[in-house]
C-alpha cells in the first residue's frame, strides 16, 4: 500500500479501518503468531505512517495558504517516519539467519530487561581487571563477588553479535537458534515429494511434505579469554568496542571448535565433522597431498548433488596456503575456480590428524550451512582471574555461557579427510 499517493480523505478512512483492526487482533487475549503477528506488525507500522501522512498533509495546506499558494510548495514529498517499524519482524521467529541480530530478536520478543539500558561491556571489563569504576556505577552494580559479573542480556546478545562476524561457522551461514528453556525441538523439512504428470481421470498420489526435528540441549561452556594488559591501558573507554571486540574475536574461536569438532564426549557438543550421518570422502589411505582443486570441486558437487547449494568450504591455513602456492607450467599462480563457494579459514581446524601411518592430515568441510544450528541461551557470567596470568602481563577472564550445535539436514555437508601438505 502506497500511503504516500493517497488524499486526506483516503488517509483518514484507512486510520478509522486500520484502528479497528489493531484493536481487534490487540483484544484476542492469547499471544499473536505466525500469519497474525506478522499482519499486526504490518498493519502497525501502515497506521503510524498514515498518521504522518495525514499530519504532513494538514501542516503543508496550512503552510500553502500561508504562503499564498506558492507553486513549489507540493503535496508529494516523502514522509519522514523514524519510529515506523519495519514490515519484517523477528518475533516469534525459531531461527536467525546470518544477517540477523540476536540483539533485536531478544528486543522484539520481550527478552530484554529494560534496567540494562546504556550499560558498556568494555567499562564491565575494564571495571573488574581495573577495579576502576569510573563512571560505570551500573555495570559495578552487577558484580555478585568481588571477581564475577552476571552479564544481563543485552549484552549478552551484544557479545554474540560481535562473535558472529568472527566465527568462520556463523560466516559461513550458521542459523542461531535463541533458546529460551534448557531443551528446545526445532523442526525441519526433510521431504518435499515430488510433482507428476497425470492422464486424465488417474488417481492423483499424495505428495506429502515429511518433517523432523533436531534437539538442542544447552550445555555449559567455559571460554578462558586472555587480554593483554597493553590493551587495556592504552585503549581510549571512550571510543567504543575495542575491548569487547578483542573479547567476542577469542569467543567465536571457542564456538567454530565446538561447532565443527565437538567430539560429543560427557558434556560436549557433537560437531559437525563427528557426526555420523554427514557423508565423509576420504583421500588415501595415509591421507594424499593437495596438489589442485579437484577435491574442492568434486565436494561442491557432491553437495549440490544431494540438492543443497553450499555456502561455504571450510580449511585449515595450512590447505589455503597450499592452494595459494599452486602455479601453471608458466609460473604464474593459479586462481581458484569460479564456481566454488567462498573458502573459509580457521585455525582450529587440525593439521595432526591421525590417518593411516600419517599424523598430519587435516580436513575440508564443505555444505550449506545454514543446516547448522547453533543453539545459543544468551545468559552469561564474567569472572576475572586478574593474578593468574600477571606473570605474562595478560588479564585472564573465565566466561560461561550455555549453548549446543546440531546438523539439520546431514545431507547438506561432506567432510573431506587426508588432506596434507603439498
């Protein structure tokens, strides 16, 4: 609906009918979802920009008499409405994609205490290694010892946020599941059917759409995260997330191991790369050197073949190094394939892995990965360990937070083994 090109008149009929039915949907009762939820927030977001319109019209008729209908004077300029909110909402919503924020889903699902406004997890850290609290009177308030700090959610969320961008999982498209209770059951689709050609009068076959679901167990998981004194000495609290960035970048280190390797022993996750239904393509018996793309090629397909589209492959340095030296009969270095998927590095994938006689294989990980949920509960708790690691001129802090990974569709992944250096 364009509410721009609309007359008064028209203006002021849609306020009388979008009012009445915001109130009806307001007035059920029960909590808003799916199909409603998202007509209300539509609709909401329709009525505040008719109210501007309508405000807009009256101040420029207003406006033209008083200027004696000057001619550049018009009734069409676009309406400002800042606090008009958007026809995409994440309320309600089970998963997020990559691009959207933890943050905003905890805001627009009532997760969000509202007396954490305007707190800083750089002045909370800087706070508990300094034990200055300079103008952080809130964030001093949150320490339940003299060493540990329950972090509220907003910034939680905020830290997972900063996390995301750095984990090679979560770059690659890894859909954040927000947990709000211990186990959560996320269903997905595992069959389609198939369409058909029928003769007429057949019998038409039922082609019905076939669910599962996956199982999120929120696991508590430890991250020692070592900050250099320098850093906090010679970082301005005014300039915003140095500290919290340098925090989220060890974080996210913390989740791409689990993610990915998680061995599922005792309270472990099971990663990706362990799990047992993901196709796995093994080269050589004592694992063979990458000397070109075939393998990454033939990966890509293989996904593709099973009707999922990859997102990303995943390698050690050691394997992109590899491939960055590779060069033509000439000398002049090769450049990847054009179809590949965006490759990714990370150091927690292993160059020691035992195969064979060989114990310096490493792995690729191919998929769509946005079958990998991370199931993230966004409660966390901060405790300094200021003497530990004084003797290194670091600052050592022990975060805790809860979370599980699960693999939606196994079909959506390969995992290549025996990959050694050239």
């Amino acid at each position: 609906m364009n509410i721009k090109e609309m007359n008064r008149e028209a203006v002021t009929k849609f306020l009388a009918d979008a009012r009445a039915e915001l109130t009806t949907l307001a007035t059920r009762g029960d909590e808003l979802a799916g199909d409603d939820a998202e007509r209300f927030d539509t609709l909401e977001a329709q009525y505040k920009e008719a109210k501007a319109r309508l405000e807009s019209i009256d101040q420029r008729s207003e406006l033209i008499k008083s200027l004696g209908s000057d001619p550049s004077f018009t009734d069409d300029a676009p309406v400002q409405t800042r606090d008009a909110k958007p026809t995409s909402t994440l309320r309600g919503k089970l998963t997020l994609s990559k691009d959207e924020s933890l943050r905003s889903w905890e805001a627009q699902n009532g997760h969000i205490d509202g007396s954490a406004t305007g707190l800083s997890l750089d002045r909370l850290l800087r706070g508990m290694a300094s034990g200055d609290w300079t103008g952080a009177d809130n964030e001093r308030a949150l320490i339940t010892t003299n060493s540990t700090a329950i972090v509220p959610t907003p910034l939680g969320s905020d830290l997972i946020d900063l996390a995301r961008p750095k984990s090679v999982v979560l770059q690659a498209g890894a859909t954040i599941v927000p947990m709000t209770s211990k186990t959560l059951r996320v269903p997905n689709l595992t069959g389609e059917g198939a369409p058909a050609f029928y003769a007429e009068g057949a019998q038409r076959t039922a082609q019905d759409l076939s669910f599962d679901s996956v199982t999120l167990d929120a696991k508590t998981f430890d991250r020692l995260i070592l900050i250099s004194k320098e850093l906090f000495e010679d970082s301005d609290p005014n300039i915003g997330d140095v500290i919290s960035n340098a925090f989220a970048a060890q974080y996210a280190l913390g989740i791409d191991q689990f993610a990915l390797f998680g061995d599922g022993a005792g309270a472990n996750p099971l990663g990706l790369a362990n799990v047992p239904a993901v196709p796995r393509v093994s080269h050589g018996a004592n694992g063979t050197a990458v000397t070109n793309y075939d393998w990454f090629i033939q990966a890509y397909g293989n996904v593709l073949g099973r009707n999922f589209l990859p997102t990303a492959q995943i390698g050690s340095p050691r394997t992109a190094t590899s491939l960055a030296l590779l060069k033509n009969t000439q000398g002049d270095y090769l450049a990847p394939p054009a179809n590949l998927p965006p490759g990714l590095v990370s150091s927690v994938v292993p160059n020691n892995v035992l195969q064979g006689t060989s114990t310096d294989t490493s792995y690729l990980i191919t998929g769509q990965f946005d079958q990998l949920y991370i199931g993230l509960r966004s409660s966390f708790s901060i405790k300094v360990l200021a003497e530990r690691f004084s003797d290194t001129g670091q600052i050592g802090f022990l975060a805790s937070s809860r979370w599980d990974v699960a693999v939606a569709q196994p079909n959506a992944f390969q995992v290549d083994t025996g990959l050694r250096s050239a």
